[in-house]
C-alpha cells in the first residue's frame, strides 16, 4: 500500500474539518444577527434579552430590553392608530376629521406572535423595534419604532447553494487531477489542489451564518486548505534556499490573511476588508506556483533547450497556485462564475496553445538528446579506435625503433603516444566510467593546471555515486566550464564538487574580467556553442545550471541536481 504524503494526508484532514463543518451549516445554521430573544410571560411580546459584543446588531444600535413590533414583514404588535371620519365633500382639501383610536392600546397580534417567530428559526431580514418605554408613554402621532435591514439572511440563503457545487468540484477534481488526463506535476498536487480550490464553496454555508465564530472558522479552515497546496508546489523548486524563503514566505501569507479574516469578523465587513481576505488568502499557493513554474523563455523552446513538458509544466504549475484565488472570488449563486469561466479558458488554452507549445518543446529537446547522444557514441567509437588500433600499433612501432637504436625516434613516438591517450581519455574517460565525476575532475583539473599558467584547486566530497548519463554530463559541463576558464579567464580557478544521494553540486570560479551580458549571443553569432552545450546538458539530466559574473569581477558556473 503507498503511503500518502505528508501533505496530501493534511489536506484530507482539512477537507473533512471543511465538509464537516459545511454540512453542519448547512443542514442547522441559520443567520445570526447577534440577537438572543425571549417571550415575556406577562405580555407576550417578543424582547430582545441580549446582543453579542460587537456582532451586527451591535454595531446597528440594537440593545436589550427593546420589543420586536414586526419581524420579516409580520406585524407582531398592533399600536394604537388614529380612525378618521369622512372626507368633508365640500371642502376637500380639508383634512379629515379623527373619529376616534384603535386599537386603545397595544396589542399583540396572535397570528404571528412572538413564539412563532422563535419555533420557526426564521432568519431575520427585516426588524422593527421599540424600546419598553417609547411603547408605554407612546401616541398614534409618536411610535418610535427603529427599522433595521439585514442582508445577511439572503447572503445565508445564497451560501447554503454553494455546498452542492463545491462537494462536486472537490470530488471531480480529485478524481480528474489523479487520472492520465491531467498533467504528471498536477497528479502529484491532486489532492491538496482540489481541497483548495472547493474550500471556498464548501466553508461558504459557515461563513454565511454570519458571527463572529462561524466567520473565524470558515475563514482559517480555508486558509489552512490552501497551505498543503502551497507546501506541493513549493516542493517543485529546485533550490534549497528559494524553498525555506518561501516557506516563510507561506507562514508570513497564512498569518496575515488569519488576521485580515479576523479584522473582518469583528470589524465593519466592509467590501474592501472582504478583497483584502481573498487576496491573502489566495496569494498563499499563488507565489509558491509562480516561482515553481519559473519564466518562460520561449527563445529557449525554439532552440530545444528546455526540458521535455517544460513549458508544460511550468503552465500547469502556474495555474494551480492561481486557480485558488479564482475560487475565493467566486461568491455568488450559482457559484460558476468566475470560476466556471476560468476552468474554460483553461482547457481551451490547453487545448490550442500550451500543448502545441510543448509538443515542439518536446521535439526539439528530443532532437537535442539525440544530438547529444551521436555524440557521444560518436566520442566513445573515436576513443576506441585511437586506444585499440592508432595506439596500439604506435606501441608496436615505439618498440621497433628502441630495437634498432633509433632513440630520438621512439622518444617522438612516446611523445605521439601519450598525447593519444590524453585525447583518448578527453573523448571518452575510463576512470569517469570505473570511478565517477571526482577521481575524473582530479585527472581533469591537473590537465587543466598544466595550460592555466596558474592554480586550479579542486575540493571534492565524494559521498555516493549516480545513473552514469548524470555523471557524465555533470563532467562535460565541468570539461566546458574549466575550458572558458582558461580561455576568458585568469587563475587562481576553483573547482568544487559535491555528490549526496540527495543530488550533485558543481561550482567553478575563475579571477578573470567576468562574463558580460552579450557574451551567449556573440558566442552564438562566432559559432562557439559551449555556453549553449553546458545549457544542453543541464537540461538533459533536469539540472539548475546559472552562469553569471560577480560584481567583483569572475565568472561563476554553478550546477544543482537532483533525483526525482
């Protein structure tokens, strides 16, 4: 049986808190005003007996000991009205006379009394109250009856329909993102991306009750819904130092958009404060999967010089850090737009632009491989017939000469012979093959001392062995580097290499003027292809290859690789 991932069991977890915590919403909430009520025995009028600290109707006025007079439009006390007479016909603009008062005080209407209200868990759209006192010393020309309007209770309404949809999005998604059809780095990130982007709809019943605790609760389950995501795409980044910055750039994002969802919850709930929460909250995944996907050149896909899928993977990587955001815009009823559209445009872009784009990503890198690989076949057949046939019979000729007391000429022929071998070991090296990258690099770096004019250190730490096609690329690249070094550059020149069954490093640093920012595209325009065979290479095996100058002046070639 596999085991599941650290994060993809996180993001079962949070999405069983989020389903849970949905349904029960769902199925018993209803929109909390803040208003607690009770029925006075003696008059049976409906009072408010509390209000929550710094709910809605707190912050509206509303303060306990008031009476409800109509609640959603039914009239829950009758006050006393004028009754007046007929309209003088011969002097209609006169006003008509009062005849009299009705009800004399008071009364509750026993159709909607206050008890009815309470049984029936209505949510409270619109509200009209008095205090006990305006309603004691009051007259039909003075009732000082306070209307309040919630909206909320529709919004509640509206949030209950988005359940369905999400529960749908995250099933469907799962399944969908795991299954051949989606892209290989989007299997990895299923689950964690489809609790992300169905949380919003799924925590919106929560949400929509309203309070102060639903509203924390919604809102930091969905913000805990978007960190296992952000943790998967953060692990597509290749380098260590980039990985624990945005690791800290995650927990800094979770923070603040915790805060922002309680500012909101306490707060006026204003519609600004609102896209304050979505843009926190959405950016948690967003940055990770931008960085994940890195830039795209497309002058290196015209050239072969990205990866297979590269530019693929870089759009699905993308994508799923922003689909998120989509969904926490997505907060009105039937809940498909934006993010129906969004999901549209994507299989539409997919379908016409991003897939032909990476097909010829992927043809031109094949064609690369295949270059590369004739190559060296091409070097390993040279090798061969230099040691096996040119050597062997220069040995025998070395012999003849030493035979016949031709000194000077087997000396030149020893002289022949040695360089052979040299370019034999250039072309194709034994001991890279029987030993690895390091034993190479040491018989590479003393090869390259003898014509640097200089030092050429190499520290080495040589802790495990890899495929031979990554030992052998990882060479060439240093083969080219320590060449422009000696080439463009000035001693002292330093080779450092680091192999751990958790990847390879290579860093060569040379004293010379440093690369200059034209220097790949004159090389290129001269015919000098090595900066482009190093690329080459580093693509091949999915390494980081960086080549830069340092502000004081020298070049540094720098190479990261890791296993998948």
């Amino acid at each position: 049986m596999t085991t599941l991932p650290p994060r993809d069991r996180a993001a079962i977890a949070i999405a069983a808190l989020v389903i849970i915590g949905g349904l029960l919403a769902l199925l018993f909430g209803a929109y909390d005003t803040g208003i607690s009520w009770r029925i006075d025995a003696d008059t049976g009028h409906l009072v408010v007996e509390d209000v929550a600290p710094l709910s809605q109707a707190a912050r509206d006025g509303v303060a306990a000991g008031m009476i409800a007079v109509e609640v959603n439009g039914n009239q829950l006390i009758e006050l006393p009205a004028y009754q007046y007479g007929a309209t003088n016909k011969e002097n209609p603009d006169q006003a008509p006379p009062i005849v009299g008062i009705s009800p004399a005080a008071p009364r509750t209407v026993a159709q909607f009394g206050g008890e009815q209200i309470l049984l029936s868990r209505q949510s409270i759209d619109t509200l009209g109250l008095i205090t006990a006192d305006a309603l004691a010393t009051g007259a039909p020309d003075r009732w000082f009856v306070q209307r309040y309007w919630y909206p909320g209770s529709y919004g509640f309404a509206q949030a209950q329909r988005a359940f369905l949809p999400g529960l749908i999005l995250l099933v469907a998604g799962a399944w969908w993102l795991r299954s051949t059809r989606a892209g290989a780095s989007l299997r990895h990130l299923a689950l964690p991306l489809a609790v992300a982007v169905a949380s919003p709809l799924l925590t919106a019943p929560l949400e929509g009750i309203g309070s102060i605790g639903a509203v924390l609760l919604g809102g930091g389950l969905t913000i805990a819904a978007m960190v296992p995501l952000a943790v998967g795409l953060t692990e597509r980044v290749d380098r260590p130092d980039d990985r624990r910055l945005l690791f800290v750039l995650i927990a800094g994002l979770a923070l603040a958009a915790g805060v922002s969802v309680l500012g909101y919850a306490i707060g006026d709930r204003r519609e600004e404060v609102a896209t304050l929460v979505v843009v926190l909250t959405g950016a948690v995944p967003l940055i990770p999967g931008l960085i994940a996907a890195g830039p795209i050149d497309l002058g290196r896909i015209r050239t072969g010089s990205t990866g297979p899928g590269g530019l693929l993977q870089a759009t699905e990587l993308a994508l799923a850090g922003a689909t998120p955001m989509v969904a926490l815009a997505t907060h009105e009823a039937p809940f498909l737009w934006p993010l129906g559209f969004w999901l549209i445009a994507i299989a539409v872009a997919g379908r016409f632009t991003v897939r032909p784009l990476a097909r010829l990503a992927t043809r031109a890198a094949l064609q690369r491989d295949l270059v590369v690989a004739a190559t060296e076949a091409e070097r390993a057949r040279l090798a061969a017939d230099i040691h096996d046939d040119a050597l062997q019979e220069l040995t025998l000729l070395v012999r003849r000469l030493e035979a016949s007391g031709d000194k000077e000429g087997a000396e030149i022929g020893r002289t022949v012979a040695d360089r052979l071998r040299a370019i034999g070991g250039a072309l194709r090296l034994p001991i890279l093959d029987d030993l690895g990258v390091g034993p190479a690099l040491d018989w590479l770096v003393l090869r390259i001392e003898r014509l640097a004019g200089g030092e050429v250190r190499l520290e080495r730490a040589d802790e495990a062995r890899h495929s031979p096609d990554v030992e052998l690329a990882i060479f060439r690249v240093a083969q080219e580097a320590l060449a422009n070094a000696v080439k463009h550059g000035r001693p002292p020149i330093v080779v450092r290499y680091r192999s751990t069954p958790g990847g390879i490093s290579l860093a060569i640093d040379d004293a010379g003027p440093g690369i200059t920012d034209e220097a790949p595209a004159d090389a290129e325009k001269a015919g000098r292809f090595g900066l482009l065979n190093m690329a080459q290479r580093a693509e091949q095996i999915g390494a980081i290859l960086d080549v830069k100058r340092w502000p004081s002046g020298g070049t540094h070639v720098a190479l990261e690789w890791r296993p998948r």
